[in-house]
C-alpha cells in the first residue's frame, strides 16, 4: 500500500513521518529527490540533493514515481523497490498525491492541518525558514487544503504530536485490515 501525508509545508509531516517509520516496522519512508539547498541541519539522509540538471536528466531516465515543480524547485519520488512488500509513506505536496491517485487509486491520502494558521506560523518561523518562504508557505497554504481535500483525503489535525501520530497509525492499521 502506498501511504501519502500532505499539507501545507511547516504543518509537522517531515516530523511525522520520521515518527510513524520509527513505530512501525511495516512501514518504510521513501526519500526524495530535490533541487532546493539543504536547509541548516539537513543532511542526504532527508533528501537526495541533485542540480536541476541531474534531476531533468533523472526525469528522462523514468526515475521518478511522480515529480513536481514546488516554489521553483523540482521534488520527485524515485520509483519504489518491486521486491519489498512493506507499505511506502510518502511525504509530498498535492500535486504529487494527484499523480499518486492517479496512478493508484487505492493509494490512502493524509492531509494534515495545523490546529490554527498562527501555529503553522510559528513552526515555519521556529525550523528557520526565512520570511519569504513563510510568506509564500502561508500564501499557498489555502489551496493545499483545498485541492487534497478535492482528492478524498482524510484529515488529521496535528495538534499534539503523539496524538496525530496515533491517529495515522490507526487509520493506516485500519486500511491493512
Ligand atoms: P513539514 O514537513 O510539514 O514542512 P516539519 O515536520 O518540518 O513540517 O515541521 C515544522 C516545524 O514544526 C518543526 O520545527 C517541527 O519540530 C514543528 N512541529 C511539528 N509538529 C508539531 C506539533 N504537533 N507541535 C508543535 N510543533 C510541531
Ligand atoms: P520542503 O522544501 O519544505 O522540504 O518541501 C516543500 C514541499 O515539497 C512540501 O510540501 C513537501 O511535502 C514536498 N515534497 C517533498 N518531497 C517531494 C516529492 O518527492 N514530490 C513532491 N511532489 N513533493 C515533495
């Protein structure tokens, strides 16, 4: 099964994710590949850090699963391993989880919010993102929701860690059964 989290960047689904991987051993993160910089703290192991010219040549190869155009840099998943069974979680933006859907129907799609768009503020704000990336991350935080909701996804508020946490892994329990 392939699992998608999405919402506005800031939101928590970097964090979450690393947490749900942690916790469940049925369930590996795929890491993408991106043209952006490594942010302070960041290493290979968050993503694959290629030029535009590595990630283009890569598109033409059929590396990726999907791929987008996120705030003038390309993301792309990499095509997953045929041979390993155990559920991938994604952890991209709306217009990858469009390209999921439609590739995969049954893919389940998480949209996770933030319990107020103060508090999204302050965690774009708290990792260090400079003002106009939170400027733009709040702009286009509206249509994110707007358009996963388009998509079916079901909610989840990360509010407190743990408990959005739990949530995932119940509803993820609940698609396995
Ligand atoms: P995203 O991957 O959605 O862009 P991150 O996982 O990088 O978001 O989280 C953005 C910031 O918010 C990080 O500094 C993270 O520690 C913090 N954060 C995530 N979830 C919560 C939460 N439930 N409560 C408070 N802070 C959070
Ligand atoms: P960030 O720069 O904050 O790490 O990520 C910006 C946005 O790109 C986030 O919404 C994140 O989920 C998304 N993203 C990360 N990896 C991928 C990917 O492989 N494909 C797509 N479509 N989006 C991605």
């Amino acid at each position: 099964m392939t699992v998608v989290l999405i919402g506005p960047g800031g939101v928590g689904k970097g964090t979450l994710a690393r947490r749900l991987v942690a916790s469940d051993p049925d369930l590996v993160l795929s890491r993408s590949w991106t043209t952006r910089t490594p942010r302070p703290g960041e290493t290979e192991a968050d993503y694959h850090f290629v030029s535009r010219d590595e990630f283009e040549r890569a598109i033409h190869a059929g590396v990726f699963y999907e791929w987008a155009e996120f705030q003038g840099h390309l993301y792309g998943t990499p095509r997953p391993d045929p041979s390993d069974d155990r559920d991938l979680l994604l952890e991209i933006d709306v217009q990858g989880a469009e390209q999921i859907r439609a590739q995969d129907p049954s893919a389940l799609v998480i949209l996770v919010v933030a319990p107020s768009t103060e508090a999204l503020e302050r965690r774009l704000r708290g990792r260090g993102d400079d003002e106009d990336h939170v400027r733009r991350r709040l702009e286009s935080a509206a249509e994110e929701m707007e358009r996963g909701r388009r998509l079916g996804a079901i909610e989840v508020v990360n509010d407190d860690l743990e408990r959005a946490g739990a949530r995932i892994l119940s509803i993820l329990e609940g698609r396995r059964h």
